[in-house]
C-alpha cells in the first residue's frame, strides 16, 4: 500500500519563516483544483485570480510544487499547454480556464506569444522525480515548439528574438517602443540551455545540437547589441535595433545564463549599488537610476515583484553570491512578514500581494485612468508566493538542494545554525537532515531510507565536506569532518 504523498517539513531557528511557509501550503490546498472525475481533458491546477492561464505565470508554481512530494502535481497544467500544441509547433500562450479554449487578450500580440519556461519547469519536475520517460516525451514537443518560436521571432535575420511589447512581464513599466526585450531574449536562450541538458540526460546529441546554438546565438546577440557599456545596463531595442535607455531588472535574467563576463560582474554590482537595485525590499523592477522610477511607487513603476526579484535573487546564486542571494531573500521574507501583519485601511488583517513598495512595508498601489493611487495589487498571488516562501527559503535560506536522479544532496550552509529539512519525499524513499547544537557542540542528525551523497558546504569555515548518507538514523559531528 502506497504511502500518502506528505509535505516535507522545514526546522529553522527564526520560527516566522516555518510559519510562513506552512501557510503558504495551506493557500496552495485551499487554492489547488483537483481534476474532475469522468470529465474528458480535465486536470489540476492551482487557480489564481488571473482571467485565463498563461504558460509564464501558470507554470511558475511548478518551481515549488515540485517540493509537495506529488501531491500537488504540476505536471498536469504543463501537459494542457502541450495538449494546445499546433501542427507547425505552435504553443499559444492564454486559454480560458473553463473550457481550454484559446483567446488571445491582445491584438497586437498576433502569435499570442509569453515568456516560456517549459523546460525549466521540466528540469525541476525530473530532479524530484527522476521520470526519465517523461523528460523523453517532453523534449519531442518543446524541440516543435522552439523551432516554430525562432521562426515567427525572426531569430536568423536579426540574431534576437523580435516581439511585441505585450509580452512584457513587468507590468505597468512603459515599453511601447521595445520591439526586442531584454528579458525574453535572455529568458529564451536559458530555456534553450535547459533544453539542451535536457538532451544530456537523455543522450540525445541532435537535441543538444538544435538547443545550444541557439542559445548562444541569442546571447551573443544580447552581448553585441543590448550591453551598454558605459551606462552598464542591457537595455530594450527599438524597431531600428537602437537601445532604448530606461533600464529594468528583465536584465538580470542574463544572469541566469552560463556566462562569466564584465557584464555578469556590472550587473551583480547594480544589483548591490544603493543607487540601483538595492533598496529597503529587494528588487523594485525599475532601479532608482531609470527615468520610470516613481517616488510614489506607481505599481511596477519602482514596486518589488516576488516573480522578478525571484530571478534576479537565483541569478546571484548562479554567479556564485550565495550569501547576497540569501540575505536577499530574508529581506523580502521579512517585508512579506510586516505585510501580514500590517491591515490596510478598512481591513483586520495583513496580507500577501503580487508586488510591495520598496523603502516601506505592504502593497503598492497603481494609479488610475485619473492618476490617482487607488488600485491595489493581485491579492495573495500564489505564483509569487511560492516561489519566495518555499523555494528560496529551502533553496537560498536553509540551503538545500535535493536531486533524485543523482542520488544526492547538497547543503550549503553561511555557518552552522539550527536548521534543516524534515521527511523530504525522494521516490519510495524519504530524507531528514537537521544542523542542531547540544551539550558537545554542533550536530547534523540525518536520517534516510536508503543509501544518499550527502555534500556540506560551511562558506564561513570555505570547506567542503562529501560523504554518504547510510540507510536509517545517523549522526555527524563537524568537529571530527
């Protein structure tokens, strides 16, 4: 008899992060919609209050659902938008919720297009899973789907992906000239290079070779013509491929990439420089150095998304600051703990909301068609949430990184503190790691079904320990590693 998928529990010494995050999954169960039983093309998702599912923001829950042990499967809302794939490969963005059927909210974005994750998402589902035969099925589709994207994107002709300004994903940040994004482009060649490890794992060379170059192609082409070197932005293009200078964090997606270069340098800088990014709450989408910055916080216009400072924040990560990316990501905890307690006017009680003030605590507000501050934000946005209060808090704050298909566990730590992990689900297994401090000092009690590689990184110590994990309850003392 097979076990009922439970959610792993987090330990961490400051008990409002745990307190969030098994409020977070409360919303998520509240919030989840269980496929209908005996009705044709019916699946789960997680509903939010957004009109129609749009594979950017309906795909994002799968970076922390991954993390409920297949209870919540997000699997399912990535096979809907690959059930909607056309002949020519074709995958639109926006689909009514009741019906599946396809609408397109935006006239002047005729292909319906949206910032793709799909083989991230993908990636993030085989590292808690290990199903290979998925990642088998999925390639096939998403290789159609990129072929076609290059294409109606004009890829060959220009070396960047040419969009309408309507697949922006920052909100209400002005970008009516902008015909090449900054954030596409690069959210594009990353989702290539997962593509590509995608053919790694499965040994499929033509998969690697397709996905790559690309990806390089596309990057080159951010290089060559969106980097400014003087001002130390990557900037939007016009219609005639000239920057346009208003400057938003959709540039630090190109973080994300493989790159290692002065602009990778410059931009985890802006990310640091007091004048930039780095504001009371991490990271308002416009920096203070842009012209769209507004004192008042006009929504986007100087507000702090989870969605985006998310990237921005596992951007770091990926270029080696570990330690910013986590304190980054206690920042932004805390703002949303202040918001939970603070009610607004009229209210008994705080809330979560889809995007902050900066210098202060609770939502932005965004102006109307008079220009007065009288919009509020999407209310508790799980999207965002869950990427924040599950997955950078077990990712960037405690440190852990699980992967199924290696057999393996990497736990990179500032310093010893009481923290850890609690019965982490790993297919027919489960996995328990807590740092605690007794009587004889610091200890890590880890406890397993089967035999794990278990790697400690101590940053404060810069050391780096790696043993295996045996069967059943065992317990390591770091003054003896």
């Amino acid at each position: 008899m097979s076990k009922e998928p439970s959610i792993p529990a987090i330990k961490h010494y400051n008990p409002d992060l745990v307190d969030l995050y098994e409020k977070t999954w409360v919303w998520v169960s509240k919030a989840w919609k269980q496929a209908e039983k005996g009705v044709k093309n019916s699946f789960a998702y997680l509903d939010t209050e957004d009109e129609y599912f749009d594979y950017f923001y309906s795909l994002l829950p799968a970076f922390f659902l991954t993390y409920s042990g297949e209870k919540y499967d997000p699997a399912e809302m990535i096979d809907f938008f690959y059930s909607k794939q056309e002949s020519n490969g074709a995958i639109r963005s926006h689909y009514t919720k009741d019906k599946g059927e396809h609408v397109n909210p935006s006239k002047k974005n005729k292909e319906d297009l949206s910032v793709p994750v799909f083989a991230g998402a993908e990636l993030a589902i085989y590292n808690k899973t290990a199903n290979k035969k998925r990642l088998k099925d999925s390639a096939v589709k998403l290789r159609n789907y990129y072929a076609w994207l290059i294409d109606v994107c004009n890829l060959n002709e220009y070396e960047l992906l040419e969009t309408p300004s309507e697949v922006s994903i920052l909100g209400n940040v002005d970008r009516k000239d902008a015909h090449f994004l900054v954030e596409y482009n690069c959210a594009v060649a990353i989702d290539l290079l997962y593509l590509s490890e995608i053919g790694d794992i499965l040994n499929e060379k033509p998969l690697m070779m397709f996905a790559k170059p690309l990806s390089d192609m596309i990057l080159r082409g951010v290089r060559d013509k969106m980097w400014n070197e003087k001002d130390g932005h990557l900037y939007d293009l016009d219609k005639d491929m000239k920057q346009i200078k208003n400057p938003h964090i959709g540039e630090m997606f190109y973080l994300l990439s493989d790159e290692v270069n002065n602009i990778t340098t410059t931009l985890v800088e802006k990310l640091k420089d007091e004048n930039e990014y780095n504001t009371y709450n991490i990271f308002p989408t416009v920096p203070k150095s842009s012209q769209q910055f507004e004192e008042s916080q006009n929504g986007f216009k100087g507000g702090v998304s989870s969605i985006l400072s998310f990237f921005a924040i596992k951007g770091l990560e990926h270029k080696g600051e570990f330690v910013y990316a986590s304190d980054c990501t206690l920042r932004h905890v805390f703002t949303m703990l202040e918001s939970l307690a603070l009610p607004l006017p009229g209210e008994t009680q705080g809330d979560l909301w889809e995007v902050y003030k900066n210098e202060a605590d609770g939502p932005v507000m965004f102006k109307d068609a008079k220009g007065k501050l009288t919009k509020l934000p999407k209310r508790r946005y799980l999207p965002g949430i869950g990427l924040v209060t599950i997955t950078l808090l077990i990712e960037n704050v405690i440190g852990m990184n699980i992967s199924i298909p290696q057999k393996k566990v990497v736990w990179t730590m500032q310093k010893y503190d009481e923290m850890g992990i609690e019965n982490f689900p790993l297919k027919r297994n489960s996995i328990s790691i807590q740092c605690v401090k007794n009587a004889r000092g610091w200890e890590i009690r880890l406890e397993s079904e089967k035999l794990y590689y278990f790697t400690i990184i101590n940053l404060s110590e810069n050391k780096e320990h790696k043993l295996p994990i045996p069967s059943g309850k065992c317990s390591l003392l770091p003054e003896k590693f």
